[in-house]
C-alpha cells in the first residue's frame, strides 16, 4: 500500500496537483483520486510516477512500499 501522505507531499514539493499527476500517467484525475483512496497502484504507475515526480531511490519505499519501511 502507498504511503499517499508521503506521495502528496513530494507531488507538492513538485509544484504539481493530483489532477496534473493523473494526466501525466494517462489517466482521470477521478481514478487518480480513487487509486489514492484505495492506497494502491500498478507498478507500471508506480514507475512513472518515480520518473515525473523525480523520487530519489532513498525514499521510495518509505512511499511505496511503507510496510517494508517499517519492518513488517
């Protein structure tokens, strides 16, 4: 599961919105929005967002990969 208050942030810190997020993948901003809700995206997705968002290799599994982050 994704950490989303984790992915929001670092699509703030891009200066972007979800919404701009969404067209950038491909997608609605209604199944972005609902992907967020349900805390879980593909990992072709997943990859891309690492691409647009430019997430460095040290934070991401704190956001996508939060369990593993922790421990468990």
């Amino acid at each position: 599961m994704v950490n989303t208050g984790a992915l929001r942030g670092v699509i703030a810190e891009r200066g972007l919105s979800q919404a701009d997020v969404a067209k950038r993948l491909g997608m609605t901003p209604k199944t972005f929005y609902t992907k967020m809700s349900k805390r879980v995206f593909d990992s072709d997705e997943i990859e891309a967002m690492i691409n647009l968002l430019e997430i460095p290799s040290e934070n991401f599994v704190r956001i996508f990969l939060p369990k593993m982050s922790l421990g468990e």
